[in-house]
C-alpha cells in the first residue's frame, strides 16, 4: 500500500487491464476474459465475474472492471460461446451451464484469485449464474443475478402461451450481431416500425432481420408448448442443488419479478445450504429492464427515494459474503420493496406479505364497457344477471403496446413513436372499440396492494384459438389511466402448457390470465381500472384466431369476443390487499 493510501484508504488505486486471455473448455473450446486488478497490489483477491454475449469490450464492462478493481475485487468479464473474441458457436442458454462451471475453475486456478468468487450479471449475464449454480462450482461464494427468470418458456417466450415476439427476435438479432445494431439510431429505419414486425409467418423473421437462419430463433417457435427442450433451460427444478445466496435486483415494470419472487421462496424452502436459504435478498424497485436511471417511469416521478445506487447495493452483499465485513446487512429483513404511490420502500420476511388479504373484484356493466366508459364497473359486489360486453379482434389491428410490463424499451428508443415501459396512460387505448373498460368508484380510503395478481375472465370467442389480455391501471383524478401491470393468455394454453386445445366456438369457458406483480397504494379519490381486449402488439405475436401453427401461420380471421359477468360466470380480479405501514 502507497503512503498516499494509507492516508487516505478511501482513495481510489490505479487499476491494470488484462485483455484476451485464453479460457479452456472441457470440450477444447477457448473463451475469451478481460480481467481488471489492482496495479500496485499483489493480491489475492475475492473475485467477480461476468459473462456476457453483449461484448466485453463494451464501455459499461471497462467501467464496471475499474470501479470494482479500485474497490479491491479482481473483475473479470468474459465473451459467452462463439460471440467477439471466444471461439464456438453461439446457441442462446444450453452451453452457458457447463462453460459457465468451466470458467470458475480457471479463475479459481489464477494467481490473483483468492478463491472466493462471486457471479454478477444482468439479464443474459443473470441467466448465465442460474445455469451453472446447480452445478456447484466449490469456488462459487455468492451470486448477484438481476432482471431474469428462471423459466424461459413460461416467463420468457411464451407468457401465457403467447409468443414475447419483440424480446425474442430482438435478442437474437442482437447476438447474432451487436447490440447498436437494434438499438442504435439507425435501428429506426429497420426495425422499429410496425411493418417489420407484421411480417409473417414468424419464422421467416431471422431471415428478414439479418438475412439468414438463426437456428435457436426456429427452436423456440418449433417448439410452442413446453416439452424437454425448455426442461434443459429450466431452473425452477434445480434449488436443492444452489448452495449459494443470491442477491437479486428486479423491477416492477419488468416482466421477470414474478419469477425473481419464486425464486426467492423456492431458493429459501429448498437451498442446499443453510447461507443460500437465510442469507439471499431480493430488491425490487419502480424500474423496468433497464439499470434504474432516473425517478421517473412512464408518466410517473416515484421521488428521490426510488434511485438507489445499486453497484452499492451489490457491494454491501459481496462485502458480506466475500470479505466477511457485515455492515448491518444481516440483520436487515431480505425483501426489500418499493410501494408506488406511496412512494416508500418496505422490507419483509415473506413472499407474499404476512397478513395479505386476497379481495375479488368483479366486472359489471350493461353490455356497453366497450363503448361507454361510465358503464363497466369493478366493485366487490357479486354480478347478478347481467348482459354480456362484446368486441371484434381484427389481427390486422391489433391493440399497440404501450407502457407496462415492458423490458424492451431500449429496442424502441430512437423510433418515431418510442415504446416506453411502465405506468403510460392508457387512455388512447381504451378509446378503442376492441378493449372493454371497466372502473371503480372512487376510493374512499387508501388501498394497498403488494403481491400476485390474477383475472379470471369468463367469454367465449367465435375462433378455434384467441388472446384474452388484461392491464389493472391507476385512474387518478386528472383521469390519466396508468397501467400497474398487465397479462396475457393465448386460449389454446388454458389448461396448461404442456399441451394445446383449441377453443370451442362460442363456447364459455374460463381464462385465468396472470398479471406480473404490483406494489402499489391506490390513493383516496382515485380509482381501479381493468382493460380487457386480445392483443398487446408488438410485445406479443398477434393470435391470428386460425388456430394455425405459431411459426408458420399466415391466415388471419376476426374474433367475436363474447366476456360475460353473472351469478354462474363472475368475472373478476384477485388483488392482494395489505395493511399500509
């Protein structure tokens, strides 16, 4: 240690930059891994990793290296299979678990590595941990895997059984090229307009957005129920054999927090140890995909409260699990949430919360919630005999996402009309005649809800195969509509997704659609909403009500949508109700 240091032992250290080194695989495959270390400092030290098919050259690795090297930890980001400097074919999921493994037994072997190693990563770079944890590397210490699920059929490319078209095809281009090839400015005038991603059949896509076959892309659409193909990529089976604690970061206006929740009560019932039960933590803010940058999302400022510095989030857990410097961390409760509205961050124990009150909500109306926004209602109160809501689904016009549970913002950003994620105002969309609106009076008091939600809709469709969607928005006394949260159910996957059964024309049946969490406080004066329609385009492929393949369908028909609320079919939605604090 310098004079200077000594002095100061807060001052940042000059780092040094090891670039390209060769990492061996069992099959002879040779990764390539940056490594940032302490000029002036011999180590060992604990040591954090990454692996990424985004580029380790990127200038957030060079940042993140530095900043985490001048904090005394070796930093190493590595090039997934066959993406920039490591040899081999790409092929998204399957050769990150073993290579994964593979890669913490070189660096454990390296004369700078102490032996205590964390893995850190965002979105692809969390699946990358998830994967190779239940291999149980004996020098894996802690994980940091944020923003992903563990389900990549169910919680990725097929939510509800639709199709996640413009995560799916947008990922593939990405690492199938660069990620400023999709997200640039230029991307604009390729693929962020409408035209592009009305294309069909689906499967033909690869080829219109890079000119050629990507074999993973036809997997994924060659394979639309979840069979053995998903299993391989499916951790949720795998928590008895994660000996490590996970800290997780998600956001509410992402799609994956659902699953970041299952895998924090799944990890804490079955982990392999007694450190991966107790000591994991979960931190969930008003943030989408995205590194939370801003206080704002969507149409909402959620106060200064809601930025944390999350690299100092991280460095407390690694502290903790690789230095052994506690700080208070311990002690504190391992859910850490942030309620909107309120605008207030709560800690818990559970998941859901102790105490949770599960309080239905049913759809009224006099058959005109299409048409006449003061006519469907959402209150407690049972449906009696009440006249059905009807619209037309017309594939050719499908609904436009807008806001929500949204993790592609970035993809659209330099487009003309930029998708945005979160709480947007959904007003433009529920002036159509294909999305049924039903509201609750206005609130007499405040009402809290944290936890799961779900819509159980009772309707009919005059096709063989349709799309129910649901979105719950805030209605604020300025009459914006905010959405919360919202899902989707392709009618074939009703019963499940192990298998398909086309629907029976006009024939009622029930369609549980499942929304993403909400932490949210309704305030006094404002009210509940419930959008219902069939589409949410283009996050998710259009259902072209055929029933044809989801690859290679072409044909497109217009849906009669019959939603019904009465005694024998009470439609309704199941919030989560908890005290305020």
């Amino acid at each position: 240690m310098t004079k200077r240091q000594r002095q100061n032992p807060n001052a940042l250290h000059e780092v040094r930059f090891l670039h390209g080194l060769r990492v061996p695989m069992r099959d002879g495959v040779q990764l390539s891994a940056d490594v940032y270390l302490l000029r002036y400092e011999q180590g060992p030290f604990p040591t954090i990793v990454t692996r990424t098919p985004y580029e380790s050259g990127r200038d957030v690795f060079i940042e993140l290296g530095v900043w985490w090297a001048e904090r005394g930890y070796a930093f190493v980001v590595e090039d997934c299979r066959g993406r920039f400097e490591s040899e081999g074919v790409f092929n998204a999921y399957f050769p990150d678990i073993e290579d994964g493994y593979d890669t913490l037994e070189w660096v454990s072997a390296q004369n700078w590595c102490n032996g205590k190693i964390a893995t850190w990563g965002r979105s692809y770079g969390a699946l990358t941990q998830w994967l190779m944890a239940p291999l149980q590397s004996p020098h894996l210490t802690c994980m940091a895997p944020h923003v992903i699920c563990d389900d990549f059929f169910s919680d990725c490319h097929y939510i509800g059984g639709a199709f996640q078209l413009m995560l799916s095809l947008g990922a593939a281009m990405i690492w199938e090229t660069n990620l400023s090839t999709v997200v640039g400015n230029q991307a604009a005038k390729l693929f962020q307009n409408r035209a592009f991603w009305s294309h069909l059949p689906l499967i033909e896509l690869d080829e219109r957005a890079i000119g050629r076959k990507v074999p993973y892309w036809r997997e994924w659409l060659e394979h639309p129920t979840y069979d053995s193909y998903w299993e391989r990529c499916n951790t949720m089976g795998c928590y008895a054999q994660i000996a490590v604690p996970a800290f997780q970061q998600c956001g509410f206006f992402d799609p994956y927090t659902a699953a970041g929740f299952r895998r924090f009560n799944e990890m804490g019932q079955l982990g392999a140890t007694p450190q991966a039960r107790t000591q994991q933590r979960i931190l969930v803010g008003p943030w989408s995909h995205e590194v939370p940058e801003s206080t704002r999302m969507g149409a909402m400022d959620f106060g200064p409260e809601s930025l944390l510095d999350i690299r100092e989030e991280e460095r407390r857990f690694f502290d903790w699990q690789l230095r052994g410097i506690e700080g208070g961390i311990a002690a504190e409760q391992p859910i850490r949430i942030f309620v909107t509205g309120t605008n207030r961050w709560r800690y818990a124990d559970q998941w859901p919360l102790p105490g949770t009150r599960y309080v239905l909500h049913y759809l009224h109306s006099n058959g005109r919630a299409h048409s006449d926004p003061d006519d469907g209602g959402l209150i407690p109160e049972a449906p009696g005999n009440e006249p059905p809501d009807r619209f037309a689904y017309d594939p050719q016009d499908p609904v436009p996402t807008r806001g929500g549970n949204l993790s592609v913002q970035m993809m659209s950003q330099h487009a003309e009309d930029p998708l945005l994620a979160g709480p947007v105002d959904q007003r433009s969309i529920e002036a159509r005649a294909d999305v049924l609106v039903y509201t609750s009076p206005a609130l007499a008091k405040d009402l809290t809800i944290i936890g799961p939600i779900q819509v159980v809709l009772y309707a009919a469709s005059s096709a063989r195969d349709t799309d129910f969607t649901a979105r719950l928005t805030d209605v604020d006394q300025e009459g914006r509509s905010l959405v919360l949260c919202e899902g989707i159910l392709r009618g074939r996957y009703r019963k499940g997704t192990t298998e398909t059964e086309l629907l029976e024309p006009e024939e009622v049946d029930e369609f549980k659609i499942e929304l993403c969490p909400a932490c949210h406080m309704f305030l006094v004066g404002h009210r509940l909403r419930l959008d219902i329609s069939s589409s949410n385009f283009p996050r998710f492929s259009r259902n072209l009500n055929t029933g044809e393949d989801v690859a290679t369908g072409t044909r497109m028909q217009t849906a009669r949508q019959t939603v019904l609320h009465t005694g024998q079919y009470p439609s309704h939605i199941m919030l989560p109700v908890v005290d305020a604090n």
